[in-house]
C-alpha cells in the first residue's frame, strides 16, 4: 500500500494504518470519513481560487499589456494596474485561510 500511496498525485491513510502508510501519504484521517469530505471541499475550493486567479491575470495581460504597448495608457498607469492585478491575486488567495476556521 505505502508503494502505491507514494506514487499516487493525492493519497489519504486512515488514522490506524502502519507507520509507513502514514509518511506515505498526503493526508492523513481519522477513524470516521467526514475528513475525506472536508479534505475533498478544500481541494474544490483551491482549484477554484486557482481558476479566479489565473483569469485575474489573464485579464490584466489582454486588457492592459497592449493599451500601454499602443501608448493609450502611460507606463506608470500600466504598472500600477499590475500592482492592483497582483494584489487582487494574492487577496483572493487568502480566502483559503478562511476555510480553516
């Protein structure tokens, strides 16, 4: 079991597995199953974040890179737009913080 667990992308081992299932694993579990669920929601909402902020970025590269490339926006407008993409980025990933209260 821990040579599949090690070669898995996710693995989980209950709680009550041998020590070497344990290391091997990426998470481990208690005795009743409502850990895998909360442990899959995270991953849901990580992928989700990871979505937003990829289209954050993706906006800011299509909407802002070519108006200062053409000159219509001076090129502190254009960096401080990527201040304000960054930080909008960073801020949407401090919400998975709050999945942990």
């Amino acid at each position: 079991d821990a040579a599949a667990l090690k070669r898995s992308y996710a693995s989980l081992s209950p709680a009550g597995a041998i020590d070497l299932s344990k290391n091997a694993a990426d998470a481990i579990f208690p005795f009743d199953l409502s850990a895998v669920v909360e442990i899959i929601n995270v991953a849901k909402f990580s992928r989700n974040l990871i979505t937003q902020n990829f289209t954050i970025s993706l906006l800011y590269n299509i909407m802002c890179v070519p108006l200062a490339v053409f000159g219509i926006v001076t090129p502190l407008v254009a960096a401080i737009a990527m201040g304000c993409s960054s930080l909008a980025v960073i801020l949407n990933a401090l919400r998975l913080k709050k999945i942990r209260e």
